[in-house]
C-alpha cells in the first residue's frame, strides 16, 4: 500500500469524543426519581476518567414533556425538574475545570429550533388571534372544505409521530402545522424575526459559556413553497409521509448560512446537525463542506434504517425486519470515503436516544455472547473516522429491557402513538375491542426508543442507585449483575475495553483521520478493513457472527509489521500466519497497526 493521498485538516472537534447524557435517566441527586444536573456534576470525574472531551445535554429547558423536553417552552431557562441556571453554571464550571468542553441541545434551537411547545410564550400569542404581531411565527393555514362542507387540513401531511400534522384552533378557525406532537409547532422559518430571536437563544447559551450545539431536525427548517400534498404512497391511509416536501428544503442552506455568518463564525465551537428522511447522501454534502460555512458535520441515519421497512419513501422505525452485514459494510464503507477529498466529515455513532442498544439491535445480547459483542461494535465505532459519539449506558454495554414488560412500562410518545394507531386500525377492522399486538410488542422490543431511555445503571442497590426515591421509569431488572461499579472494579468488563478503545483511538491519528477500505470481499460474517495515514496503517477484522471463521487477506495485502493493538479476546498477540490466513473466533474483533 502506498501513501494517503490527502490528509484532512486537523480540528480538536474532529479529535473529541463526545458523551451524550440523556438528564432525566443519567443520576438523580436530590431523590425526586428524575435526573438532573446536580446529578451530571456528581458523575464528571467517572466521564473524565471514560476518556470523554466533551459532554451533550439533551433538552433540560423549561417543558411539558410531551416529548421528553424536545418540547421547549422557555429557550432561556431550565425546567425546574433539572434545576436551575445556577446549577447549569455549576455543571460548566465543573466540567470547565476537567478539561472538558459542553455542548447544548435546545429543539428548534438543538436547536430544537423546528418547533416550540404549544405553552411556549411565542405560540400562546401566536394562536391569541390573526392580528397578533407574532401569529406569523408559526405556520398557519385555513380549513380546505369538502362537496359536503366538512373541514380537512390544509393538506394530507402526517405527523412524524403518526396521525395529521395540522390540528385546528377553534379560537382563530385555522389550522397550525406540527410534524411532530400537536404541541410541538412548527416555527415559521420564512419569518426573519423568527430567525433572529433563535439566533438570541444561541448568543444567550454562549454567554453562559456553551461550547457548541447539536441542532435539532436542522434539516426540516424551510417548507416547499405551497406546502403542497404529499403522493400516496401508502394506499388506504389518509395522512401521508410528506418528507419531501419538508426535509432539505429550499431555503435550507440560505437559513443555516446565515446562522453561521451571525452567530457560528463569532465562536470556536463544535456543530451537528441532525438530518432525518435525508436517503440521498449529496443532500447531505452542503450542510458540512468546509467552504459553505454551515456546520462541522451531521447525523445521518442510513446505517440506523438497514433493519427497518419501507412506508412510502420513509421507514418504519419501529418494525423490525432482518438486516444484513452486507448493507452495514457498503453503508460504512461509503460513508466512510464520501467526498474525503473535499472535507466532508463524519458524526460517528450507533446508539443516541432516539434509538434502541445496539448490543440487542444489531448484535448478540445473551448471556454467552453480550460481552464480546459489545466490546466488538466498540471497535466498529472506534476505529472510523469522524467525531465518536457515545451515549450513555452504551460504554456499560447495557442492553434491551426484556419482551417481557407490557405497553404500560413503555414512556415514548412515538412508541404509544403507533400503538394507539395499530390497536384503533385493528379495532375497526374486526369491530372487537381486544386485539393481538404480539407483533407490535416485538417490534417494540427490539426498536423503541424507550430501551435508550430507562435509568442508568450505576450499582446492584435498589433502583440501579439511579435514585433513592421512586424512578421516573423502570430499572433494568439486569442492573444487579450489569453494572458501571462492578465494570469499573473488573478489569476485563466493556467499560474497560471503551476506556483503552477511546485511548488508543487519541493514541493513533490514523485511527481519526486515516482514509478508508473495505477488504472484506465475499466473507459474509466479516468486516475487514484498512486505514491509511501517510506511512502508518491500521488493519481492522470484525467477526459479526457466533461461528468461528478463517478469513485470509487478499493476495498482496501485506502484513508487513502489523502489531496487535486491541481485541476482545484475552489473548496476548493474536497471530497472523505469513500465509494472510487470520482465524477469527465468534464475535471477535481485532486492531493491527503498522508504522
């Protein structure tokens, strides 16, 4: 192998890892049964020691919780539940003096900046009445009418969590847009004050010290001209999925470019934007290419849909459908080389809140296999280039909770309104009240958000010593044995494998900036790759199945001064034969690298 050809910039962005906290799950410090940011201040060293640069906040502002804080009624305060802005200046200061840098998600400014709560101060004027000087700051439409005379939405638009994305006032006889939650509106982005008052939001959040942002559906800020109806795609159902008319829309760029040129470019801080229903990658491109001055990079979800079905053009996050190792390597693999050359850089994750444990979801849960399996998609993550992001729990390798939990223990309103949606289809299909909903059970146990979402598990004691009141969700019965005390205390546990992983990921730049190729060939249970970094190269082998393989490197491939640096097997220097020949062990993974 010869030389890299390009070299991509160096960033400390591009160097960190980040640690996603989801606040009401991580650690309660006052025994209210919800966590908050006293809590966070009480975890920084076991962060620090993690190996982790920066910290992500999900919503803590003032919010009803129709969806879990990513409904903001207040963008300059924190709810009460969390605590308050002197806690938030403590928590920074705490994470400050550790070296560490935080970063904040607001929504419609998590920029959860798309939409506001239904309670926010904006909207309660907004909906007062037509003549209100802030009533063009959401989206608002009149009825359309039948033949007959009956009022419909302005158009056949469903909502991202099911059902229409319009409810109706009666107070001012229109309809407001909602792609979400009907209280979660949708800020009228057309309207410049609207963006001037979330690029305050952002000024105000600085100030107090923030180093970055994670834009919330940053994508969906700019509507199609019309808010046209959307193509029947799914036959028999009235409200239909209407991505394209309002994800990447056509004053997307225009938007986030000024946000760049009037807050960003002031900063040195850390961006990503999250992208859903985005399936073209070059839709993608001009958010992170270096020259348009937008974002650093985004969250893309192609390798979080290969195990999803199709409604319409968009998935079904919470059916299941068997995935194969063959579209996870191309989806990597592609990513992974994508516009390089150009700038384009990578948010590397597997798990975040809005998606289930990639141990039961992708990998090998049982008692047998958890260990190694987990310890293997750590080096999946670890060993790509792009800033990691790791959430919590996910360095514990904690896993699913069991099918064995009903409706009534799952807390997301994604989760129940697809549920309710079922359950009402199947009703009036038969006309029986009780129904079988087996299946939507199974697709919950391996999708939900909710798994992400279940309190952190710290010790064996009572409630997983997330709390000592009564916890706002149920603990992971499996907390007794899985654990962060008793994997600190072990030397061979997956919080010690991600604490070496992340080390020598900082250890070896190849690992960070090296370029990218798949050697995996025909081997259906192998992913194999090398990255190269000017004269250093790193050779990656990952047995994704039970059963053991022998994989041999393609003729040419040298192994040259190959030096085992990780794997997942208690084994001090796992050979290579001079013949290429590599015998893999079930779930094994395994780092080489050359210099």
């Amino acid at each position: 192998m010869g030389e890299a050809t390009y070299i991509p910039s160096k960033a400390w962005w591009k160097e960190a890892v980040v640690y996603q906290i989801y606040p009401i799950s991580f650690f309660d410090s006052n025994g209210d049964g919800i966590g908050d940011l006293n809590g966070i201040h009480a975890k920084l060293d076991y962060l620090k020691d993690l190996g982790v640069d920066v910290l992500w906040l999900s919503p803590i502002y003032r919010s009803p919780l129709a969806d879990m804080g990513y409904d903001i009624s207040d963008y300059c305060d924190i709810d009460p539940r969390y605590g308050t802005l002197a806690d938030w200046d403590n928590l920074l200061k705490g994470v400050h003096e550790r070296g560490m840098k935080l970063m904040y998600v607001p929504r419609g400014m998590d920029l959860v900046i798309n939409h506001t709560s239904d309670e926010h101060e904006w909207f309660r004027q907004s909906r007062s009445s037509k003549t209100n000087p802030k009533r063009d700051w959401y989206v608002w439409r009149p009825p359309k009418y039948d033949s007959s005379g009956n009022r419909h939405p302005p158009n056949n638009w469903q909502s991202n969590f099911q059902g229409p994305a319009w409810d109706f006032d009666e107070a001012t006889q229109e309809y407001y847009l909602h792609l979400y939650v009907a209280k979660q509106p949708d800020l009228n982005w057309e309207n410049p004050e609207v963006r001037e008052a979330a690029w305050d939001v952002m000024r105000f959040w600085i100030d107090r010290g923030c180093d970055g942002f994670r834009m919330d559906v940053i994508n969906l800020i700019s509507k199609v001209d019309g808010l046209p109806d959307a193509p029947i795609t799914v036959p028999g159902e009235v409200c239909q999925p209407a991505s394209m008319h309002f994800a990447n829309g056509p004053r997307v760029h225009e938007f986030i470019k000024e946000m760049h040129n009037k807050v960003l470019s002031k900063h040195d801080l850390i961006t990503v934007g999250e992208t859903p229903f985005t399936y073209d990658a070059s839709h993608l491109l001009d958010y992170v290419l270096p020259g348009n001055k937008e974002l650093n990079m985004v969250f893309h979800f192609e390798l979080m849909d290969i195990d999803s079905p199709k409604a319409g053009q968009d998935f079904e996050p919470l059916r299941a459908k068997e995935w194969k190792l063959s579209d996870l390597k191309s989806t990597v693999s592609r990513w992974q080389q994508y516009k390089r050359e150009e700038g384009f850089w990578n948010a590397i994750f597997i798990e975040n809140h809005d998606h289930s444990r990639v141990v039961s979801r992708f990998g090998n849960d049982s008692d047998e296999w958890r260990a190694l399996s987990a310890k293997m998609f750590a080096m999946l993550q670890i060993t790509q280039s792009g800033t990691q992001f790791v959430y919590q729990g996910q360095e514990l390798g904690l896993k699913n909770f069991p099918r064995s939990w009903g409706i009534e223990e799952y807390k997301d309103v994604a989760s129940l309104n697809y549920w309710n949606k079922i359950l009402s289809q199947r009703q009036r299909s038969t006309g029986t009240k009780d129904q079988d909903m087996s299946d939507i059970l199974d697709g919950f146990q391996k999708k939900a958000r909710d798994h992400s979402r279940v309190p952190m598990q710290w010790d064996s004691t009572s409630n997983a010593g997330f709390t000592q009141g009564t916890p706002w969700m149920r603990v992971n019965e499996d907390h007794q044995t899985w654990n962060a005390t008793a994997e600190i205390a072990d030397e061979t546990s997956i919080h010690a494998f991600w604490k070496k992983a992340l080390t020598i990921r900082k250890q070896y730049e190849v690992l960070i900036y090296g370029d990218f190729k798949d050697i995996s060939d025909e081997y259906p249970s192998v992913f194999a790759y090398i990255r190269t970094l000017k004269n250093t190269r790193a050779l990656v082998l990952l047995n994704f199945k039970e059963l053991e393989v022998d994989f041999m490197l393609r003729e040419g491939e040298s192994v040259g001064q190959l030096k085992f640096i990780l794997g997942n097997y208690n084994i001090e220097e796992p050979r290579i034969l001079s013949t290429g020949s590599i015998h893999l062990k079930g779930h094994e993974g395994r780092l080489y690298i050359s210099e």
